[in-house]
C-alpha cells in the first residue's frame, strides 16, 4: 500500500472513530430515574410507561431539558393550552431547576386535542414551527391509537431537533447522515470516473484552434421581432400558517408568569 | 535504386535527422548539414509506380524487410536509415512535415514522467521500466483547409421578468432570427493510416504548425515513416465530421442574446478548399505490463502522451473512500457551520 493509501484509511478509521464518541459517551450515563410520564389519563401499560421513563431519562440529560408527556382525561374540560400551562406552573418541572427547561406533551382524552409547549431552553430550542413539525409526525400515530409509539416518537425527535441551532430547519436534507453519505460517495464515484477518463489523454483542441478568424465570421443576419406575450402569477405571502385544519395555535405565557412557545391540534 | 541513404561526405557513416538542432548529423564525426541546403535527391529521380518489390540496403546489401506502407526505416542487419524514395513520390509525396523536436531519450524521460503522473496507474507500471519499444514515427495525415457556408434561421426568445404589486410578470418577446455565415478552418488534421487509432491520433492534437515545414526525405533518416492509406477524397467524410461540433458551437455563439433558441432551418454546406499530405512526428512506445501490451502515442513536438493506461484497483478504491470520506466530513462541517449538530 502507497502512502496516499495509508493516509486515506487513517482518515477513514478516524472519521469512524468520532461517529463512535458519542455512543461511548452514553454508555456512561447513571440511571437516577426522573417520573417524566404523567399517564393520568391511564392510557398506557405499566411496562410501556417504564420504557418511556427509561427513554426520556437517557435523552433529557444530554439538551438539559425534560422530556415530559402529560395525559388527561380533562374532568374539569379545559382548554388544552391552559392545562399545560397550569400543570407547568403546578408541578414545576424542569432539568435544572423547578420551571426550568422543559418540553411538555399534553394529550387530553375528552376532546382528543394535542398540544406541545417548549418552555425556556425548550422554547428557544423548540419553537413554534419545529414542535408543529413534531405534531404533524405523531399525531398520525395518536389517531391510530399507538400511544406508546408516539410518545417515543415525540422524545426522540425533539431530542433530535433540539441537536440543531435556532431558527434552521432540522429537515434539511443536508443534516441527514445518510443523505450526507449518499452524497459523499456520488462524488467519489464521480472523481473517480473522470480520473478514469482522463487518464488516457484528453482532447485539448477547441472550435477555435483550426479556425481562420480573418476569413470566418457572420456575413448577414437578420432579427425581425415578433410578437410579445406577457404572463402573470400572484406572488403568494409567506404569513400564512401552515398548521391545516387541525393545527394552529402557537406560544404563550403561563399565568405563572412563564414563556413558552407551542403547538396545538387534534387527533 | 529507389533507396536512399545518406553517407556522411566527411567520414562515410549513415548520417540522420538530429531532433536537437533540426539538422542532418553524423554520429561518428559530428559533422551536421542544414537540410534545406541539401539537394534532395528525390526530387531528381522519377520511378515507375509499383516498380520495386525488394529493397536492397546500400550498407550491406541485405534485404530490407518492410511493411507494404513504410517509406522510411533502418535496416534491420546494419542499422542505417534508408529511405524507400519510390513510396514517397507521384502521388505519394508528401507535401508538409513538422520535424521531431524531441529525441528518443526525451521522449522516454518524458514518458516516464507521465507515468508518474499517473494518479490511479499501478505503483509498478509508474517506474515504466517495461518500455518494450520506443518508435519515431512519421504519421501521414492530411491537413484539410475547409470553406463552410452556413444559413439558419429560426425562432428565438427573449424573457423579462419583473414585479408589480402582488404579481410577478414574465414578459416573452418573440423573434426571428436569419444568419449568413462564413467559417474557415484551416490545416484540420486527419490521421490517413489505417494503422492508428483515430482517437489516439484526435488527442495528439495541437501539432505547432510554425513547425511546418516543406517536405524533404532527410528529415526521415532515422525514423519510421509510413505512407497514407486513405487519400483525401476518402477522408473527407471524416474532416466534414470533426468540423461539426465547431460549426454548431459558432452558430450557437452567433444567437447568444436570446433566452431559448428553436431552429427551423440548418443549412451547412461544406467544400473541401485543399487538403496537405503532411507527415507529423509520433513517438510510439509499447509497454509490456503484466503480460499484457499497451501502446501509447505521443506528439513528438509537444511531448503531450495518448494512450489508456492500466488503471490500479487498490488506487481507485484509495481514491474512492478518500474522496468520498474528505466529502462527508466536508458535508458535515458545513452541515454544523448552518447550525446542525454533528450526529
């Protein structure tokens, strides 16, 4: 193997070494387990709300923040916004502190509404239009009655999302390892073919090397116009929601005095 | 005798071409005569077509074994270069010849250098220490000079696009376009042996035509040469081709200020206004590589190399997963720089 070789490998093992880091970096975690699911609603299994517990203590830690799901049959029937905000100010919850950072999921049973709140390093993570994304995902799953699935599904993509800086887009394409590797290998592939193809000599003539620009040239042209046709499309604002029929709704302020930012729809 | 050698006048030896100085030299005395001062004796000698079968060295009197198209070799009992002058006149003579620039040792430093170049050839074939034979060669080829009027006409757009209140509005102003146009390609060379692979030849390209000169049998002593074995009729079909991407590339050039471009009509009328029977300078090198022959070509003015390489496996693995690891990490910077994580 030539040197270029052995640097390329070293490279490789490297570049596989750090994708590795942060599992090890998990591994180490203590588990002092944090009741996260608040299933009041008693809408899932025992065992299926130890797994969710288990799974919102090993995500929380690493964006400091709680991953919590609330669920309510709402005897009272209230508002679905002012069930959050309240169990909020209520139960004070939050990785750092009482009312600290938080993510909440607020299922309420009688009227099937579905609302999600970040609130301080949640809401500044977690804005509006990232928890609305959340929502359009899981509230599939909510309808088809798998709880338990859409409850992982909520802790896993906001501890994904809360991985990206505010204000971009965590869709992007351009952030999905795979699309990345896809990528990637595309263009090695695409080096490597037009090293292929030119390793046996190029062309290096143009149209202009055997021309004799003395006697070449245009002799006549002619440009007779037309006619003209005009098309027109109305530009579409950007200031509408695009939350559908079932979505909407957005952040606000606890009467505890607490911002937070949200989503709100049905399922 | 349709044999031509050239004795030196100082000592005797078989005098040849010396690419360094463009003279005629000896290698025993050294002495070097200026070719174009040379009576050349070709042009006092008038044979019959077909006239000779058997070659006979002026050396040594052995037999000189050629191909049917060689007009220049050495011979292979004595060495000296001789010249077959009766393949070389009539009809067969050629009127051009751009010399060789670089002589046998340069030309197998220079091929060594390109295979070192060589970014996915094997680690052994880069010492290019296998070069079975190194051959100058003296390659027929026709320099077509090529009149071509051109008439198109058709249809083209121009688009304006601009915004007023709440609508974007595209403005698409139709014209129709006529042009006249003259293009004149001068010396497009056409490689006219059957025995060169046209795209080999096509690469070789550009040959410095500064270099032409008036064709004189010395400049072959030494060398291979070989006579054409298409004429100029039969290749024109081939000129008329290789000009076509040129012609459409000026056409286009000449609608450049309109958006989209239909044509209606497309009329190319192409004459053949001369065509040069030139012979251009061509290193040929064979390479035995792992029991397989590989030949190469290169310009023998501008050292420029033509040919495929064997291409190494492990190379293009190593280039793959280098290029392609370099990318993704690359992705992954940017992907951060934008605010996205890195996992």
């Amino acid at each position: 193997m030539n040197k270029r070789g052995v640097t390329t490998y070293l490279l490789l093992t490297l570049i596989a070494l750090w994708m590795l880091t942060p599992l090890t970096a998990w591994a180490e975690q203590t588990p002092s387990e944090k009741k996260l699911i608040y299933d009041e609603a008693d809408i899932l299994n025992p065992e299926y709300i130890e797994d969710l517990n288990a799974l919102a203590n090993e995500y929380g830690p690493k964006r400091e923040t709680d991953f919590i799901v609330f669920t309510t049959d709402n005897p009272e029937d209230e508002d679905v916004v002012k069930l959050t905000e309240d169990f909020y100010d209520e139960r004070a919850p939050g990785y750092d502190k009482a009312h600290g950072n938080a993510v909440i999921l607020t299922l309420e049973m009688r009227n099937r509404d579905l609302y999600l709140a970040g609130f301080y390093k949640g809401e500044k993570y977690l804005d509006d239009s990232r928890l609305d994304k959340i929502r359009n995902k899981i509230a599939p799953m909510l309808t088809a009655g798998d709880y338990h699935g859409a409850f992982a599904e909520y802790i896993r993509t906001s501890y994904r999302y809360m991985g990206f800086r505010p204000g971009v887009n965590p869709d992007n394409l351009l952030f999905d390892t795979t699309i990345q590797l896809v990528i990637a290998l595309v263009i090695g592939a695409l080096v490597v073919v037009v090293m292929a193809f030119r390793s046996g000599g190029r062309v290096t003539v143009n149209s202009r090397t055997y021309e004799d620009s003395g006697d070449s040239g245009v002799i006549s042209r002619q440009d007779k116009y037309l006619r003209t046709t005009v098309t027109k499309t109305k530009i579409e604002s950007n200031n509408s929601s695009g939350g559908g029929g079932s979505g909407g709704g957005g952040g606000g302020t606890t009467s505890g005095g607490h911002s937070h930012s949200g989503s709100r729809g049905s399922f | 005798m349709p044999v031509i050698e050239y004795k030196c006048p100082s000592c005797g030896s078989g005098m040849t071409f010396d690419s360094t100085t463009g003279m005629l030299s000896c290698p025993s005395c050294g002495r070097k005569d200026n070719i174009e001062q040379i009576p050349d004796p070709l042009k006092q000698q008038v044979f019959a077509e077909d006239e000779v079968r058997e070659y006979h060295c002026e050396s040594c009197g052995a037999v000189i074994v050629t191909e049917p198209e060689t007009s220049a070799t050495t011979c292979s009992f004595c060495g000296s270069a001789v010249v077959l002058s009766d393949r070389l006149t009539g009809k067969l003579a050629p009127q051009q010849v751009i010399p060789f620039a670089i002589s046998k040792e340069e030309a197998v430093a220079a091929f060594k250098k390109w295979c070192r170049k060589g970014l996915l050839t094997p680690r052994g074939f880069m010492t290019a220490d296998r070069i079975q034979n190194i051959t100058g060669m003296y390659v027929p080829f026709w320099l077509y000079d090529l009149l071509s009027n051109v008439d198109v006409r058709g249809q083209g757009t121009q688009v304006r696009s601009y915004r007023r209140g709440d609508y974007q509005y595209t403005e698409t102003d139709y014209y129709e376009f006529y042009r006249k146009i003259r293009l004149h390609y001068v010396r497009l060379p056409i490689d006219a042996s059957a025995k060169m692979d046209d795209q080999l030849m096509d690469k070789l390209e550009p040959f410095p035509y500064e270099q032409l000169k008036t064709f004189k049998t010395p400049y072959l002593a030494g060398y291979i040469a070989e006579k054409y074995n298409y004429n100029s009729e039969k290749l024109t079909p081939r000129a008329r081709e290789k000009t076509m991407p040129y012609i459409e590339s000026y056409i286009s050039s000449t609608v450049n200020e309109y958006a989209t471009v239909s044509y209606a009509e497309k009329q190319i009328d192409t004459t053949v206004k001369q065509a040069h029977y030139t012979l251009l300078p061509v290193w040929m090198v064979y390479y035995n590589y792992k029991g397989k022959q590989y030949t190469f070509a290169m310009n023998g003015q501008t050292g420029k190399v033509v040919g495929k390489p064997p291409l190494s496996k492990g190379k293009i693995t190593a280039w793959f997963a280098g290029v392609s690891a370099l990318s993704f990490l690359g992705l992954k910077i940017v992907a951060w720089m934008l605010g996205g994580g890195f996992i």
